[in-house]
C-alpha cells in the first residue's frame, strides 16, 4: 500500500530538495504564467491508440460522512454504517489501526476539548460548509473528470500496442497520516484510490476561480495514479522495458528508476507550468544534478561491492524516486515534447529506457539551457551492450 501527498507539491519540492509544499514559483518571474502555449502540454493530445482506459469514481463515502458530521452530536448508527463502507475499512487496515481508533476519533469531532490521534474529522466538521460545497462541485462535473483523467492517460501512452486498465476511486475524508490519499488493494486484487478530499484540496479553496481550480487539480491526482497504473502495464507487456541492460553496469538500476517515474511525475504540474525547464528553471535542475551526482556514484563503486549494494538500495526506494528521479524524469520527458513533438516522445518511451536518456540528451543540443547528462552517464549510454548468450 502506497501513501501519497498532493502530486504537484511533493514532485516540485523535491525538485527543490524540500519538504512538501505548495507549488514552487517560475525562477524567471516569481508566478506562475497566465497559461501554456498552445501545444506545448501533452495532456490533451488524440491517443496514438485505441487504449481502454476507465475512471470510475465513488463519492459515497465523502457524501454519508458529511452527512453524519452534520448532526449535532455523534450518532453510533452512523459509525456503524461508515466503518463497513469500503474506503473507509481500506482507510482503517491502512493505518495499522482498529476500529476503536477510528470510532474514538470520529467521536471527537463533536468535542472540542478531545485531540485527534490518527484519523482527523474534526477539522473536517468544522469546515463542513466548505466541503459541502466542494463535494457538490465534484459531484456534478464527475462524468467530467472521469473522462477528463482517461483522455489524459491515454494521450501519454505509447501506440505501438492497446493498453487496457480500469481504476476505482474512492473520494473520502479523514485518511490517517499526511497524505491526501492511498493506492490500496481491494479484496478481489484490483488497485484503488482513496482521496481525502480535505488534503488534496485543502489549500485550494481561497483563490480566484477556486471551482475550476479544484476540480482540475482532482482531475491531474486522478490522471497521474491512471497513468501509473496503465504505465506500469504497458511496460510489462514491452520487450525494451522487460529485459536485462547489461551494457549499463551499475547505471542500470538509476536509468530505469528515472525513464520510469519520470513519465508518471509529469502528471503533477499545473499545464501553466509547461515548458518546466522555463518556469521551474532551478528544480529541474537541482534534480538532475542530483541524478547525476548518483550515477557518478554509482559509476565509482563499481569495484566495491559493500558501496554499490548500499547505493542500489538507495535508488530503489520510493522516496528517491520521488524526490529525485521522478522530478529529473519529468523534466526529461517535458524537454523531449518541447524539443521534438508528442509523437516522438511516445515512440522514445516505446523504445525503453536507454532510449529515453539518449533521446533527452539530443533535446539537450536542441534547447538552449537544458541541465546536460554527465559525461561519464553519456559514455555509458553510447557504449555497447553487453553479448548475451542466445
């Protein structure tokens, strides 16, 4: 099980090596520009394919839980109705908690002297207003977003085969911990989403065109775990993605890290940000140094065992991968699109992850300012692969 923080604020913090925040400004101008160029976002591009891809969400766990916090005081019947509802018993089995706990926090909304221990509604109660009306914005453009999240999916996808996926959502409130939401597995094996809508849309609330505001940023959390999920089956099903690199060495295990998340990473940024290497100028590049610096690392232990075991690990966790190459990834791919078109970039990202690194690196001679791969990252990648027996 996955836990989660509002994509755009976890990817451009790490970019700059920071805690999660809310999204960096431009380095040129301090603001964020009054929209992208035409063409210059990937997300609403025609699918090079026929992929199915089906968003379904399901907001009846955030409607009864408004509902029951609307009494006046804390009703056992409404506990028992909300404990059994699937979001919410995920929620629970997530958190490593009982029932006790939650029932014992859902009754503290109700007592202002009582301070939540694991799962927050009394933040929620007292902001019920608010997400009533957030939650009825969502509900009359669900179709919407649903669509909205599938064409996105889609128009990233690579052609040169159909992909399938379908993902359940679940909009709840009061998930444990800081995320705003999870990727959990339900009972018959599939992989769902719980979004806490006050987490995802907490800070959304008070700008200009909040409505729009909020629902786009529901639509690009949505879109990024959709595209994660069709990602990861295209990848399994693509001879570039499946087999060994040998010519790599010890880069192997960076290089795929970063051809992997990258594509899921660039789901994250608000489409005003685009092209990222204008106007998160100093992210992107903060993060491909630190790629860099790591291949250069891991480079330099490949003659000490104890080292290079310890640098793969590091590499391998999901917390590098999401503040490093997920972040450099996204500033990759969005460098490729901007240097050389959609079509190119989903026929690189059909040619495995090698390809993606050499393709960036040709972005590189194209776009004035383009953080440059390391040296001895590119001798790698034009060296030949190792012979494997037949």
């Amino acid at each position: 099980m996955r836990r989660m923080a509002t994509a755009l604020a976890l990817l451009v913090a790490a970019g700059c090596a920071s805690s999660p925040g809310p999204a960096a400004s431009p380095a040129s101008s301090g603001a964020a520009p009054e929209s992208a160029p035409i063409g210059k976002t990937p997300f609403d591009a025609p699918p090079a394919a026929a992929h199915d891809i089906h968003v379904t969400l399901d907001l009846t766990a955030a409607r009864e839980i408004l509902a029951s916090l609307r009494r006046p005081r804390f009703d056992m019947s409404d506990f028992q109705v909300l404990k059994d509802m699937t979001p919410i018993d995920l929620s629970i089995k997530d958190s490593g908690r009982g029932e006790e706990i939650f029932q014992r926090d859902f009754t503290a909304a109700w007592d202002p002297e009582s301070r939540t221990a694991v799962f927050d509604f009394a933040t929620v109660r007292r902001e019920q207003e608010r997400w009533q009306v957030v939650l009825a914005a969502v509900e009359s453009g669900k179709r919407q977003i649903e669509e909205d999240a599938a064409r996105r999916t889609a128009a990233l996808l690579p052609g040169d085969r159909v992909v399938s996926s379908k993902l359940k959502v679940y909009v709840s409130f009061g998930i444990a911990g800081l995320a705003d939401h999870l990727v959990v597995t339900a009972a018959d094996g599939s992989s769902v989403i719980i979004i806490d809508l006050a987490r995802a849309l907490g800070d959304s609330g008070s700008e200009s065109g909040s409505s729009q505001n909020q629902i786009s940023r529901l639509v690009r959390l949505i879109a990024g775990e959709s595209y994660r999920q069709a990602w990861g089956i295209y990848r399994d099903s693509n001879p570039a993605w499946t087999r060994p690199l040998p010519g790599l060495g010890t880069l192997e295990p960076l290089i795929r890290a970063v051809a992997e998340s990258g594509p899921i990473a660039i789901f994250g940024f608000e489409e005003s940000f685009f092209p990222l290497s204008t106007w998160l100028k100093e992210p992107m590049q903060r993060s491909m140094n630190e790629m860099n610096r790591m291949g250069e690392r891991l480079l330099d232990a490949e003659a000490d065992l104890d080292t290079r075991l310890t640098l793969t690990g590091e590499v391998k966790r999901p917390d590098f991968r999401r503040r490093v190459a997920g972040p450099a990834g996204a500033g990759m791919e969005d460098a490729i699109l901007q240097a050389f078109g959609i079509d190119r970039l989903r026929q690189t990202l059909s040619q495995g992850p090698v390809a993606f690194f050499q393709e960036y690196d040709r972005a590189s001679k194209q776009i004035r300012d383009l953080p440059p791969l390391s040296k001895v990252i590119l001798e790698h990648l034009a060296a030949p692969p190792a012979a494997t027996p037949h």
